[in-house]
C-alpha cells in the first residue's frame, strides 16, 4: 500500500482540514499529488500532502489553486505534557521534511493552529507571517450581533435585505460567472478556469461539502453578489466570491457573509475568512465580528539560480 492509499484511510478516520482532504486533492490536483507520512508502530502519526510541478527550469513543491492551506497534519498520543508535544512536533516534522521529493522552490501555507515551525527553520527553511480572520462558535446570535458587528454593517446588512433575497443554489457555472464579473472589473483575468472550478464544485457536492448562495435582486431577479462556501467538521471556509460591478454598492456582500455566520453559528464550527494582508479587506472582516489570526508562510530555495532571479525581481 503507498502513502496515497494509507492516506486516504487516515482522512476516512481523523479530522483533516478539508484542504487537505485526499478528494480535494484529486479535484483541484488532477491526481498530481503525494503526501509524506509520519508512522509510528503501523500507525500514522502526521502527515502533509503536496503537489509537484515544473515550472521553467524549476521544481516547486506547493499547493495547488482554490487551496487556502495545506501543511502538516499532526496527532498526538493521550496525556503528552508540553515538553513532550515539542519533541514529537519535532520527530514529526522532521519525518516529514525527510520524505519531500527534490525542489528547487518549496512553498505552503500552513494553517493557523500550526504555531510552531521551528523544526522547518532548522531544517534551512524561511517564515513570513499572514493573516486570516476567523469567528469562533458562540452561544448568542443577537448578542454577537448587537456587540459584535459594527454599525456600519449591521447598516449595510440592513439596507441589502430591503433589496436583495438571499437563496441557495445549485447552479455552479452561474457563480462562476459572477466571480469573472469581479475579475472584469479590475481588469484581470480569473486565475483558475472554469472547468477547473466545475470539478473542484463536483467533488464538494458529493462529499456535501459546500452551499452557494445568491443575493437577488427583489425586483429584477438579477444577481448582485454570490457566495460560495465549503466546510470539513471543525471549520466553514468562505471560498470564493463575485459581484455584479454594477450593484455591488447595495450591501448584498455583507448581507451574504451574515448569512455564513448565522450558517456557521447553527452548525457551531469555526467560520474561516481565508487570508488577505489588503487593509480594506481587514477592515471589513473586523466589521463583521472576525478576529484576526496570524498563520505562516513556509518556503525553501534550493536554488542558486532562483535565488539569485528573485533577489533581481525584488531590487526592480
């Protein structure tokens, strides 16, 4: 059996991120993935799935595209001490570095509850620190509401349910559409294609791991803005968004992101902004309840060659 086939077993049994779930993989990799594996005594201990491509001249062990974070997975034995937590995160890591392929460039996000890296900073490898922004589960929705949400949105959320109806829907090419009508707007192209999205949206709806919804238009029954989540047993995750350039000013954003709270309250998980270091992007989540939660960068060069390209990119 390889680490692929014991991997998915382990998936089938612990509570893996949903990122790093061996269907996501096959979805958003094309099958193009492994996973190192730290065994003890038959028994898998951590794990920390990856993807390898060329690119130009080089090797990059990464992750792939719509994959918010990836990193190690680790599990401890009962009762470990502190001291004892470290030493393993460290036997572990260790196991794991030891079982990554040749690279020149190696780059991931490991999630937020990854708070020490120091195995991987002794191991040659480099840290810069990002933010997402969660909300925890909590008892009270009307409280978290009145002290929890700024004015200003609990205005803008107010203002947007006298436009819009929120509904769900199936309709995957339709989002897809309004998330090119975001891209439109600044001029840029969308960074994963349509079939890709398709796949990724096919393999969240069998494993009932996703919802979509829209904010129409009360009158017009156009789409003002739409929202697309996924979830794995501890977290939701607001994956993807796009808005109508033209009626994006009607509050439907919040009014959507208020209705993944409410989703995420009901179901007492974590709901997971997902990065963004864009201080606009702060702000709104700060206004919407969330808390800001640092998680890390890892990357490695192995290249002279590269190194030397990017010192050149950075100085331009």
């Amino acid at each position: 059996m390889n680490n692929k086939e014991k991997y998915k077993k382990f998936c089938q049994k612990e509570d893996i991120p949903i990122f790093s779930q061996y269907w996501w993989l096959d979805a958003v990799a094309n099958n193009n993935w492994d996973v190192a594996l730290f065994e003890k005594n038959n028994i898998i201990w951590a794990s920390m799935p990856y993807v390898k491509k060329k690119k130009g001249p080089f090797t990059v062990v990464g992750q792939p595209q719509k994959t918010q974070i990836l990193g190690p997975y680790i599990k401890y034995p009962d009762n470990f001490r502190y001291y004892k937590k470290l030493s393993w995160e460290k036997e572990a890591m260790n196991a794991l570095i030891d079982q990554l392929p040749k690279f020149d460039y190696f780059k991931q996000n490991f999630s937020y509850k990854i708070t020490n890296w120091l195995p991987f900073y002794w191991r040659g490898f480099k840290q810069t620190t990002f933010y997402t922004y969660i909300i925890e589960p909590f008892e009270d929705l009307e409280e978290f509401w009145s002290q929890k949400v700024q004015k200003k949105a609990r205005v803008a959320i107010k203002k947007a349910q006298k436009l819009v109806d929120v509904i769900e829907s199936e309709d995957a090419s339709k989002f897809y559409e309004m998330v090119q009508k975001t891209y439109q707007r600044q001029g840029l192209k969308v960074p994963y294609s349509k079939e890709f999205f398709l796949c990724l949206d096919r393999a969240c709806k069998e494993h009932e791991s996703r919802k979509i919804f829209f904010a129409v238009d009360k009158k017009t029954k156009e789409i003002h803005v739409a929202l697309y989540i996924v979830w794995d047993k501890k977290s939701i995750y607001l994956l993807a968004s796009g808005a109508d350039p033209i009626l994006r000013g009607s509050g439907a954003e919040s009014l959507l992101e208020w209705k993944a709270i409410e989703f995420a309250h009901k179901e007492q998980k974590i709901l997971d902004f997902e990065g963004s270091m864009r201080e606009n992007i702060e702000a709104h989540a700060r206004s919407l309840g969330f808390k800001q939660m640092p998680y890390f960068l890892i990357t490695k060069s192995n290249s002279l060659l590269l190194n030397a390209w990017m010192c050149l990119k950075e100085m331009k």
